[in-house]
C-alpha cells in the first residue's frame, strides 16, 4: 500500500513525514523483536543486527521497484516519479522479496543458516509493518460503515487499521510459536501463509484498479500464501532448535494465579493492538 506524503513536523531543512517516521519507528521496534527471536532459536543476535541496515536499504529498493512494476503505465509516461518517494509507493512483498535476497546474500557469505535467520526475523517483521502502518494514508473504498475515516472527499475503509489489526495478530501467533522453536523454516513460512490470507482479505477494502476483480495486494497475498503452504507440505522436516530460554517466566506472585497471569498478558497483548489503532485514527482524523 502507498503510504501518505502529509508532512508532521521539521527536523532542520529535512521534512518528515507521518508514514516514514511510523517506518522507522516500526524498524527500530521490529528489529529488537527479531533480535530477541534470535536469542530464543540460538542465532547470533549479532548476525542478524549487523544485516538490519542493509535488510532496510535492500527493503526500500525492493518495495520501490515492485510499486513501479504494478504500476508501470503511469511511471512510462512521467519516468522521473521513479524516485519522487515522498509521492508515496512502495509495494511490501517487493520489499520483503528484496529483504530476503539480501539476507540469502549475506548467510551465504558469513557461511550462516538463511532459514533459521528468516524464522528470527518473522515476528520483527510482522510488528514493524503493524507499527508502520499507524502512519499509512487512507485508500480504502469509499464506505458506510461507523468506523469509517475520511478520505478523498468522503467516508473510506480504514484499511491501514485493517491492515494492523492483521500484521498484529500474526505477531502475536509468531510470537508464541516461537517459544516452541519449531523446525527451520516454518515459523518464516506460517508468517507468510497468514500475511498472504490476511492480505488477500484486507485488499478487498482498498482502492484502486482490479485485475480479473482482485486488487494487485490481492494477488500478491494468494500467491505468498499458495507459496508458503506448499513448502509446508513438501519441505521435510529439518530439526527443531534449542530448547527456549526462562527468561519470558512471570514473576513468582502472577505464577501462583495462573488465570490472573493469563489475563494480564491478554490485557497487554489487547493494549498494544489499541495504542496502534489509536493512533492510527489520530492519523486519519475523526
């Protein structure tokens, strides 16, 4: 989805934007997300630190490029919005395509697990487009419904909530497969089944042109998830990783009560998705 070129505030001469400073924040977030991940499935945290930087440049390239891909008519006759990115336009799976290229690139050199750095990295993913998305412009089809936003002279689905709402609850279920540390592989592949199905959906709500009646996000979504489950049925099973660490024990006084332990960590879980969608709506108005 394009983000919104409104611009928030001043950092000297450089403007900033509302959807660029929630990508840097969901960046930030995401990549300790993952580095904790690493630590739970023995990966060198550090590995995978030293290849944020360039999973983020290789990310905004891929995005862009795939943007300009479904897009090409309108780039053929103006060829210099190419790279006007405050304009908006970035296409999430060419950036997740240009993430993970990058990082088969870098295993390969450091001589590492590319599978097992995917999985460490899937939960931070999911977060970091969840929070980025609290800055995403309004593209949703004009719509009725109460919880509509404006935009674009009227009343549209707030897709970018729907979008939130989705990247955040496959957080949650990767966050608590991970404590399973399941087999190589699979944590990034259930990440790419569920952001596929959730896509596939969400796109239903944006504006746009359809192809054969689907949005382009539509097919890009079915075409990650047919990809990812079919690996899940045919990739053998390659070992599951260490045993998850203690750390994430509740203090002593919450394991005594285990239903009140439940209901905080619901609580917090619910407390997350509500701040983003809060502010999701600061962002769009009432």
């Amino acid at each position: 989805m394009a983000g919104d070129a409104g611009v928030v505030g001043q950092w000297g001469p450089i403007a900033v934007y509302a959807f660029g400073l929630a990508a840097a924040l969901g960046f930030a977030l995401g990549t300790a997300t993952s580095l904790v991940q690493a630590a739970r499935l023995g990966v060198d945290a550090g590995d995978l630190f030293r290849f944020a930087p360039l999973g983020m440049a290789a990310g905004v390239i891929g995005a862009r490029i795939g943007y300009v891909i479904v897009n090409a008519p309108g780039f053929l006759a103006d060829p210099g919005a190419v790279v006007r990115l405050s304009e908006g336009g970035f296409a999430y799976y060419g950036g997740l395509a240009g993430g993970a290229l990058a990082l088969l690139l870098y295993a390969h050199r450091r001589g590492l697990d590319f599978w097992r750095l995917l999985d460490a990295a899937a939960p931070g993913l999911a977060l970091g487009q969840a929070v980025g998305l609290a800055g995403a412009g309004t593209v949703g089809r004009s719509a009725s419904v109460l919880w509509a936003v404006d935009g674009n002279g009227g009343p549209v689905h707030p897709v970018g909530a729907y979008g939130i709402a989705v990247t955040y609850f496959i957080f949650a279920v990767l966050w608590h497969l991970g404590r399973r540390a399941p087999s190589r592989g699979r944590l990034f592949l259930v990440y790419l089944l569920l952001h596929g199905i959730g896509f596939a959906l969400v796109g239903t709500w944006t504006a746009g042109p359809r192809m054969a009646g689907l949005a382009p996000v539509q097919w890009a979504g079915l075409a990650a998830a047919g990809l990812a489950l079919a690996s899940l049925i045919l990739l053998p099973p390659a070992g599951r990783g260490p045993v998850p660490h203690r750390w994430r024990r509740l203090p002593a006084a919450v394991q005594a009560a285990p239903d009140s332990g439940r209901w905080l960590r619901v609580a917090v879980w619910a407390s997350g998705l509500l701040l983003l969608l809060a502010l999701y709506r600061a962002r769009t108005g009432p």
